[in-house]
C-alpha cells in the first residue's frame, strides 16, 4: 500500500481564467490544476495563500493533488461549509446594498404616477 503525506506550501500565483497556476513548495514549485482544488463553487486561489495538497508525479511531473486551503490565523483547513457560510453572508450582503438603489427606482416611479393623477383630475 502506498503512503501518501500531505505537503504545505504557498500559492506563487493562480490564474483562475486558465484554471491553473504554481505552489511554492521547499523543494520548488509545483503545478496546481483547478480540477485539484477541494473547494464548493468557483475554485481559485489567491496569491500568498498558504495551501496543503498531496503531492503526486504525473508524465509532465510533479502535481499538487487534494489542495486546500489554510486558515492564515491558525494554519487549519478551511471548510467547504466555512467557505459556503461566507459566500452567503457576501451574497447578502450585495443584495442589501442593492435594495436601496431599487427603493429609490420604485418611489420615483410612484411619484411619477401621481403627478400624472393630478394632472388629469385638475387636483
């Protein structure tokens, strides 16, 4: 049976446009496809964020395999639910800064509506 270990490093860059990008590792850097990524959603990774993964080597070399993310306060993985907890508090709160912006639309067009009324009634 193999014995697989988890290896840390960080992200040197990640292009998720092209879905790939390199981890900095202590022995270089290692390619990192978005196929790889254990995340919910859009999979991407930002630059400096510390990761673990499995290493593996493919006919094109060394690969990161099973990457995941590290909380940078505590150097634990961080969760599909965590991520999907803060996915949903951002969009709600996109919705909330949207509401207003809709309130005003719809207040103007009722404003309208009872100029009309005024006009066509003489009041």
């Amino acid at each position: 049976m193999t014995k697989t270990t988890r290896s840390e490093g960080t992200v040197a860059w990640f292009n998720a446009q092209l879905g790939y990008g390199f981890l900095e590792t202590t022995n270089g850097q290692i390619f990192v496809h978005y196929t790889a990524l254990n995340q919910a959603g859009y999979k991407k990774l930002e630059k400096d964020q510390k990761v673990t993964f499995i290493e593996t080597t493919t006919d094109k070399g060394l690969q990161a395999q099973e990457v995941e993310v590290l909380d940078s306060d505590t150097d634990t993985v961080i969760s599909e639910t965590e991520e999907k907890t803060e996915a949903a508090v951002e969009v709600k709160t996109e919705a909330v800064e949207e509401k207003p912006k809709a309130k005003a639309k719809t207040s103007k067009k009722a404003t309208k509506k009872e100029k009309v009324i005024d006009t066509e009634t003489g009041d």
